[in-house]
C-alpha cells in the first residue's frame, strides 16, 4: 500500500453512482507504527461522571465524622454541596492503585479504566474503555446517542471518555452547536411522528455501499490498523442504530420538551462556569428526553491550568507554586464544587414520576489526583449523587480506614445498575467485591 494517500477511502456503488466513505488515518498508509412510566416499565437508569482537574487540599476535602445523616458534616471543600447533602455519598480514604508514572493522567486513567495507562508523558493514552463506555455498552442501546461528552473549557483537548486506545470521545464545549445536535433537526418530541434528516439517511446507504470493501481491507493491513477500523465500523453501526431509533416512536416522558436555544458561543467567551451551566442544562433535558443514559462532564482536564475569577494564576500553577496553607487552590476547588452542584441540582429540577431525574441517576464526580502538589493517589476524591433508582444510599460518607481499592466503587455501580459483572481493572486495580457498605 505504499502508494497510497494520507487519507484513504472506501468506494461502492449507490445507486447507479460511485460513492466514497473516509477512513481513519491508519499506520499501514502512513508507515506508521422504582416507580414505572405509563405503559408500567421502569424509568431507566442513568450513569454519568463529572471531571474536574488537579484534584483537592485532602485535609479540607475529608468530611468530619462517617455514616448517615447528621452522623457526618461537610468539609471547608465540600461546603457548596450544603443543599444536596441528603442526595449526596462522599467515599474517602480509597485509593487508585496504577504506577503513578504519567501525572494527572496516571490517576484520571487508572481510575476511569481500572488499568495504568499507556505510553509516557506527552505521549499518552488508555489501555481499554473508561467506566462510562462499558456501562454505555449495556445502557445505551436503547437511546439515540451511546454517551454524550460535554465540558466546560473552550479549545479541544481534555476528554476523559474512551471506547479504547487512542479513541478519545471528544468533549462537546459549544453550547450552541449541542442544542443543534440534540433539539435541532431530528428532535422529535414525544406525541410527534419522527422525521429523519435526509442526509443521515444517505450516510447510511453509503456505508451499506462499501461494507464489503471494508472487510477486504481489515485483511490487508497491520493489527493496529485492524483496531482502527474495528472502532471505526463500530461506529458506523451505531450510526445505523441511531437511524433506527430516530424513526421510531421516542420513550414517552412527561418531562421532555426542547429548551430554549442558548446564546451563540461568542457570549460565553473564555467563562468556563457560564458555559458549563448552559451545557448542563441542555443535559439535564436531554437525560430527561432519554437521548442518552450515559454521559460525561468534563469542568476542566487533568492538568488544567484555568484561571478561576479572582486568582493571581492559573489552578495547576497554584497546585505547585502557592505556599501553604493554599487559600486560593482552596478556592478554585470550591468553584469545581460549585458547578458539580449545579450539574445534580439541574437533573433534581426534572420531575421524574414521583420523584426526580436525579433519583434516577449516579453521577460520580471525581478528579485525577487527589493532592495537586505531589500528585499522589491515595486519599482519591470521590463522591456521587443520585440513588440509581433508589439501590445506592445518599446521605452518607464512607470513610475507608485500610486504604481499599478506589476500582471497588466502580464495580458497585455497574452491579447498582443491573450489570453482571464479577470483576473491575486489572493487576493491582482489579477488583472482584464492591463496596457492599453503599449499597441499599
């Protein structure tokens, strides 16, 4: 294949015409090496993660006191969370265990996937799908989109969802252009008769087009490349998934209608926690909608260096260069903090039968380290809200006094969320007993 292109295509035949599909750029070209809804099933269940960068002060961050109720009290950290204390589980004292070799990602890494990453700083990425992939793997078939990624910080860079090696799931920051994709053409409200885009269509009678040519390539190019275009036809066929369930009749929940269409992006310019709001909304609607089950909130990445209002540098600066006791780290936390609140505080605004959206969700919040300056991995933040449908308890801090394996609360809440599973992670992060203590 040495006389290809940097860009290779597909081509079949539609219709009388040629047709042509792109491909991934791959190493053979380049020399490369509950309660119940109406018809009496039950609301779905909803899983997401909320992400934000260069961790906490571990010190202000551990809630005094451990159980239920007002056995237990809100740190200095935590303080914003005050008015959803009762929907709220802090897990202290765990660990991620994965070789602390890359920082920031070792963790974020080592926790989302239950495996060290791969490759070296600057060069870097996962060794197999992160939590909310596998769960979207079993929850998603039935909605419109597998998983929706949303994050606050404007530019690219910074996902933390991966369906495997070096295939990021990419942060939508645009409030703008993720009201066109979930309420823009395509939406169909329930009641209405859904109507597809003809160009989505045509997408699929394309791909129809070349299947063939795809298989015959798998066998002529390297392992790697084969991986490549494996996800790349997985993501084809979810394409045609979504085709399928566009023409359907969409799920019928009383509390789904299209919102408001936000500002054009230039209004939000460089403010992260504007721009974060705007998204959760349309996130929260869409979950209520059931476009998705399954999603990702990324505030900032793991080495972010935002600079929050009022602080004389950016966070991951201060992390290393403001002399203790780190009032102003302190407070960027507090703003992370701020918009996690915000994000449960949005799905508990949704009527969902006689309760809320948020009862029927789990969203973990997490970071990648938990003390910035060393970035080290033991005294990992965690903490989730929402009960998944009434099997998680809320209300609580769990304080681990034997440093457990941070892979068990995974594990908890893909078991929470009716998946058989009987393990989570790999070598020194596997685990095959969850947390039995948060479980109802």
């Amino acid at each position: 294949m040495s006389g290809c292109s940097r860009r290779v295509v597909l081509r079949g035949v539609l219709a009388g015409a040629s047709v042509s599909l792109a491909l991934p750029a791959l190493e053979s070209v380049l020399g490369l090496s509950d309660e119940a809804l109406a018809d009496g099933t039950a609301f779905p269940r909803r899983f997401g993660v909320f992400f934000w960068g260069n961790g906490t002060l571990p010190h202000r961050w551990t809630p005094v006191g451990e159980g239920l109720g007002d056995e237990w009290q809100l740190s200095d950290q935590l303080q914003p969370l005050a008015s959803i204390k009762e929907h709220l589980t802090v897990v202290s004292g765990l660990e991620v265990r994965v070789p602390n070799v890359i920082p920031h990602f070792s963790g974020a890494a080592g926790f989302m996937c239950g495996v060290a990453p791969l490759g070296e700083e600057g060069d870097n990425t996962v060794a197999g799908p992160t939590i909310d992939q596998i769960i979207a793997a079993e929850l998603g078939g039935e909605t419109l989109y597998r998983s929706l990624e949303i994050g606050g910080r404007p530019g690219g860079g910074g996902g933390i969802s991966y369906t495997g090696p070096h295939s990021v799931n990419p942060a939508e920051r645009s409030p703008f252009a993720f009201f066109e994709r979930l309420f823009g053409v395509g939406f169909t409200p329930p009641g209405e008769e859904a109507v597809v885009d003809p160009s989505l269509a045509l997408r699929r009678s394309v791909l129809d087009a070349v299947s063939s040519r795809m298989s015959a390539l798998k066998q002529r190019v390297s392992q790697q490349d084969r991986q490549r275009l494996q996800q790349h036809e997985d993501g084809i066929r979810d394409l045609e998934l979504r085709l399928a369930r566009m023409q359907a009749n969409p799920i019928s929940l009383a509390s789904c209608a299209r919102p408001d269409q936000p500002d054009d992006d230039g209004s939000f310019g460089d403010d992260v926690l504007l721009r974060h709001q705007a998204l959760c909304d349309l996130l929260a609607m869409a979950l209520a909608c059931d476009q998705t089950r399954v999603f990702t909130d990324v505030l900032t990445k793991p080495v972010s260096n935002y600079l929050f209002p009022g602080m004389e540098s950016g966070h991951h600066r201060l992390t290393h260069d403001e002399p203790d006791p780190q009032p102003q780290v302190h407070e960027c936390v507090l703003f992370c903090m701020q918009q996690y609140r915000y994000l449960v505080e949005a799905l508990q605004a949704i009527p969902e039968g006689e309760g809320t959206l948020l009862d029927h969700c789990i969203v973990l919040g997490t970071s990648g380290v938990s003390l910035g300056r060393t970035h080290a991995l033991d005294e990992f933040p965690i903490l989730y809200a929402g009960s998944g449908g009434g099997v998680l308890k809320t209300g609580m801090h769990y304080r681990s006094h034997t440093r457990e394996n941070a892979s068990a609360v995974l594990l908890t809440c893909m078991r929470s969320l009716g998946m058989l599973r009987s393990e989570f992670g790999v070598d020194d992060a596997r685990v095959t007993d969850g947390l039995s203590v948060l479980e109802l």
